[in-house]
C-alpha cells in the first residue's frame, strides 16, 4: 500500500516541480488538490492567508487541509 502525500496546491506548475524533486521516494505518491477532491467528491475551498510571512501563510494552508483531510 501507497503512503499518500497531499500537494495542497492547483498551480499544476508547482505540482509538477514538487513531483520531480520527491515523486520518486518508494512508498509514496503524490495526489494534487483537484485528484483529491474528484476522488474523494469534496471541494476543499481555499484557506486564508493572511499571515504576515511566507511561512506563516504555509502554516495556514497546511494545517487547513490538514483539517480537511485527517
């Protein structure tokens, strides 16, 4: 069984460049936002980001679908 690892973004770009830094680790797949959300036939919405960094707004987003997700 696949370890699964949720890309919280719909810019297929940056999907596309986090899959070839770590799409190869055995044992994992990595499942973009809308795969997710077809799949599961959940809308996720998006998170607020309205932290005062870059790192902040991530925390945002992360514990979000977090939430989201389990």
């Amino acid at each position: 069984m696949l370890n699964e690892i949720l890309v919280a973004t719909g810019n297929l770009g940056k999907f596309k460049e986090i899959q070839q830094a770590i799409g190869g680790v055995p044992g994992f797949k990595l499942v973009g936002l809308k795969e997710y959300e077809q799949r599961e036939g959940v809308v996720f919405g998006e998170p607020v980001e309205d932290g005062a960094t870059f790192s902040e707004n991530a925390y945002k987003k992360a514990s979000y679908f977090q939430e989201k997700t389990g």
